[in-house]
C-alpha cells in the first residue's frame, strides 16, 4: 500500500509523520473523505472547496489544491481498487506541545482503504449529547474527532452504524459522520447547517437533485417521520429500518427509494458534479 505524504508517494510501513505533529498532539487538523469507484474519485473538487474552507475555519494556510489532486492521483494510481475510501488529512504540522502552533508549516497526507457497498438500510440511535451550533468548529471537517467515536461506539454496542445528535436547543442535528433527512407527508426535510451540522457534500447533493427542504426538526421528529435516511460520502443514501427502539417497516419507503434511485443515477452520469 503506497500513500502520499508531504510531496510524494511511500510505503505505509515506512511512512512517518513526527510524533510532535499537531494534529496528533491537539487534533489540530482537516479532513476529507472522498468515494473512489474503480481509481476515479467522486465529486473532488466540491471536497476540495471544502477542504479549504475547513482550512481558514481552522486559521490553517489554505491547502495547494493542485499538489493535493496530484497526490489523490498518484495514490489511487499506486492502489487499485473497486471501490475504495480516499482520505486528504491536512494538518497544522510539527508544533509545540500545547495549542500554540510551530513555524514548520502543514503536513498533508492522502491515503486509501478498500471498502465495501453500504446495505439499503440500517439502524440508529439517539445519544444525549449535543452538538454546539455555535462552537469554533461547528461546519468544519476537523481531525478533532473524539465526540464521535465515543458516540459511534454507543451505536455498535445497540445494534446500530450511526449515532444521531441533537443541538443545544433540542433540534435535530447530525450524526457521527453523515447529515438525516426525513420524511413529512411526503415531503423530504433535512436540517439546515445553522443547526450546527456539517455542509454535508452527499447531502448537498440530495437537497439539489430531491428538491428537499432545510427546515428547523424537533429532536422527536424521528418518533414520528414516516421515513427516514442518511447521506454520506461512503453511504450515499441510505434508508433507516430502526431508530432506538421505533420500527420503520418496509424501509427503504417509497420517498427514500426514490431518493436513492436518483443519487444513484444522477451520481453515475457525472463524477464530479
């Protein structure tokens, strides 16, 4: 396996990013992941824009677009694989051990992992923690992933691949690492990013081609939605069958279905939409 780190392509087991780097040392750092079908990566230049827009959020250097195209290339050139998860990691790079930062600029690191078609559906659940709608970091892809992964877990132990937050003010937000979207009377409604989600690139995308609403959701609007689905980079979208304890028979339903279908086959005709 060969991965791009700071200007070129090395094997992983060799690969080395300093101990003092501060995106280990604070989580001081972005990301993006990006879908690869067959060596081609799905929708790059809008996880791009995103990149560098996370980049000035975190009062990072913006990214040099044209060294990070060349390194997805390179990488997925270097690691053939059917359908694949590229992953651009930019970081504020060899620094003090404290929140301050160094002089010795970013480190960037493009790296692929194989993986496998998502199922039409899964199960959620609610935690009780809260997004912050108004922290430094609300609508950035950082590295400072560590509310995620403690609620992640959660999920798995109950049966379930995502978790489901609310915001300080009790409307739904996100989950761990995809935006949700439900259905109303036939109507399609996700929550707007002044909720404190992520500018979900899947997510954009389904607003764009469903024609869903961004709408301020109660929490408890999952209890009684008639449909609900996820959308992420490696999801795309995908029906829910179980929220904590409530049942939706017959998922993916009639709304969502329709949904996918189009993702599937406005996805398929442009790669980088």
């Amino acid at each position: 396996m060969k991965i791009w780190l700071d200007g070129g392509l090395q094997d992983i087991g060799s690969a080395r990013v300093s101990v003092l780097d501060h995106g280990l040392t604070v989580g001081d750092g972005i990301f993006e992941t990006v879908k690869a079908v067959d060596g081609r990566p799905f929708a790059l230049t809008r996880h791009l824009d995103r990149l560098t827009r996370s980049a000035r959020g975190l009062g990072l250097p913006d990214p040099d677009l044209d060294e990070v195209r060349r390194a997805c290339a390179a990488v997925l050139d270097a690691n053939p694989m059917p359908l694949g998860r590229l992953r651009i990691t930019y970081t504020g790079g060899h620094g003090p051990l404290g929140s301050d930062r160094g002089e010795h600029g970013p480190t960037l690191v493009v790296a692929l992992g194989e993986t496998g078609r998502r199922p039409d559906s899964t199960a959620v659940i609610t935690v009780p923690w809260t997004r912050n709608e108004r922290g430094a970091l609300t609508g950035l892809k950082t590295t400072s992933y560590a509310e995620n992964v403690v609620a992640l877990a959660r999920a798995r132990e109950r049966g379930a691949s995502e978790a489901l937050f609310g915001n300080t003010v009790g409307q739904l937000c996100e989950g761990t690492g995809s935006n949700v979207f439900v259905v109303l009377d036939g109507e399609i409604h996700t929550p707007p990013v002044a909720s404190g989600c992520l500018a979900g690139i899947t997510r954009a995308l389904a607003v764009e081609w469903t024609g869903a609403r961004e709408s301020d959701l109660p929490l408890d609007v999952l209890e009684r939605a008639d449909e609900v689905f996820l959308t992420s980079t490696l999801r795309d979208v995908q029906a829910v069958h179980r929220v904590d304890d409530r049942e939706l028979p017959g998922a993916p339903g009639p709304v969502t279905a329709k949904a996918m279908r189009i993702f599937e086959e406005r996805s398929g005709d442009d790669l980088d939409p």
